[in-house]
C-alpha cells in the first residue's frame, strides 16, 4: 500500500514539474518565443508594390492627363489625341510595352488625380515652378516657353506693357502660370478651365485679353488660324516644360531615359518639326 501511495504521490510531483515548464502562449507570443514566424515579402515582390512602371506595365496602359491645348495635347477630326506631348507620350508608352491613354483633367486638379491614380502622369505642356516641383516627380525639361499676352490685334498698339494693361480684365486657366503672372503683375483676371477657352473669352468679347503659353498663342492666334482677329503681344516671363508623376515614382527616371535616346535617334526633333515646336526645343543628351 506505502508503495502505491508513493508511487502515486510520484506520479502528481512528476506532472506538476511538466505544468511548471511549460510557457504560458500568451507571454510566448509576447516574447517572440512560441509565435508562429510571419511571412516575409521577397525584395523583388515589395519593391514591384512600391514600383509606378511595374504597375503601369501590369495594367498595361499608361493614363496621361491632359487638357485641349494646342499645338501639345488637341482632338484630329476623327477625336484621336494628337500633338507634340501626345505624341511623345505615346511614344514613350510603346517603348515600355503599353499603351498611352488620355485623360481630360482640371488643371487645378493636377495633383489629386495623380495621387488617386486616376491618372499616371501629368503631360500638357506644365510649367515647372515651384510649386509643381514640390508636388510632382519631374521629369527634366524638353521645351521652354513663356506667358504671352493675346489681345484684338487692332487693340494691341494700345497696350505696349504691363503698365498700360492695368485696367483690363484677362481670362487665365486656373491654377496655371498664366494665373500665376496675372497675380505677380496684379492684373483683375477671370479663371476659366483651360487656356483655349481663356482664347475664347477675348474672341468672344467677355475678357478684354488673355495670358496663355507662348506655344500655344502661336498655334491658335493669328493669321492662318481660327483666331486671325487676335494677336500676342509681350512676354511676361521665361519657363520651361516639364512632365509630372506622383512623388518618388520610379516613372520619371524612366522617362528621363527615354527623352535622352529618343533625342538620339531623332524621334523628338521629328515631332517637334511637324507640331512647329522646333525653336522652343531643350536637347536631351
């Protein structure tokens, strides 16, 4: 009997012992002990994630926004985008295998349609200033180019400087460098949605003048175009052109690639020549 007591008395110590030793899982999670090891995200997977091209060549297809500004982003009369941006653009879309596809935007909405992913990459003749620089992974410079006065050319002897011009109320496309100049120079001026239709509010009458891109003055004003009754008179600065994607993408070193063997091969100065942007051109090398 003392034997079995003993031996059942052994037994209980012998258990208690193995309860003592083992961890509690809690505390064994806590300590990084007895937790289940997380799974890690290959190098090549996480930097794919973060990687604006691998995704744009995923999907295919590379979203350009734009707005009608001619001679860079305009319709053909079959509604095909064309000009000297758009054609770019889908030149550069073919030499990272997708398609170029464009996207109407406001201009003052710029950067929130690039930060929803709605678009990937603002390419309509943009100013590089400040401000755009801050918010937007830039590409280098291709064009440079100015603000320009547009006028009734039998109005524009009358107005020989900013002075003269004080009292004259211009249209400006919001949020633009045309705005911009308007306010530098403290001009009354009435935002309207894009620089074709600033063109239009001095055709019409309603704007007595218009600040708008010196490219596309000499596109759309003058004699041989649709506006032969206006003209553009004085330059209110120099700038430069440059195309935009979401901070830190990885697009615009791409691009940067592209314009230097694209300018290597001939393919910008051909556009250039046929949408008569040749003067204005940056050489990419």
């Amino acid at each position: 009997m003392k034997k079995t007591i003993a031996l059942l008395l052994s037994l209980v110590m012998l258990f208690a012992f193995a309860a003592c030793g083992e961890a509690d899982p809690a505390e064994s999670d806590a300590a990084g002990e007895s937790a289940a090891p997380e799974e890690s995200t290959a190098p090549e997977e996480s930097a794919a994630a973060e990687s604006d091209l691998a995704a744009i060549k995923e999907k295919g297809t590379l979203i350009v926004g734009i707005t009608n500004f001619e001679p860079m982003d305009y319709q053909d009369e079959n509604g095909e985008w064309i000009g000297f941006d758009a054609d770019l653009a889908k030149a550069f879309a073919e030499s990272i295998g997708v398609t170029a596809e464009f996207q109407e935007i406001e201009w003052d909405n710029k950067v929130m349609e690039l930060d929803g992913h709605t678009i990937d990459v603002v390419w309509n003749g943009m100013t590089l200033t400040d401000e755009v620089l801050s918010a937007m992974e830039c590409s280098n410079a291709y064009l440079n180019n100015a603000q320009v006065v547009v006028l009734p050319a039998d109005q524009a002897e009358s107005y020989p400087d900013v002075e003269s011009m004080s009292g004259l109320n211009f249209a400006v496309e919001s949020g633009s460098a045309g705005e911009q100049m308007a306010v530098e120079n403290g001009l009354s001026y009435t935002p309207v949605v894009d620089q074709a239709t600033a063109v239009l509010e001095v055709s019409s009458g309603t704007c007595d003048a218009a600040i708008i891109d010196s490219l596309m003055a000499a596109a759309m004003v003058g004699e041989g175009t649709s506006y032969a009754d206006l003209t553009y008179t004085i330059s209110l600065n120099s700038e430069e052109y440059g195309v935009g994607f979401r901070k830190g993408s990885d697009m615009c070193e791409a691009l940067n690639e592209f314009f230097v063997s694209a300018w290597a091969d001939g393919t910008i100065q051909e556009l250039a020549d046929t949408y008569g942007v040749s003067a204005a051109l940056i050489p990419q090398e």
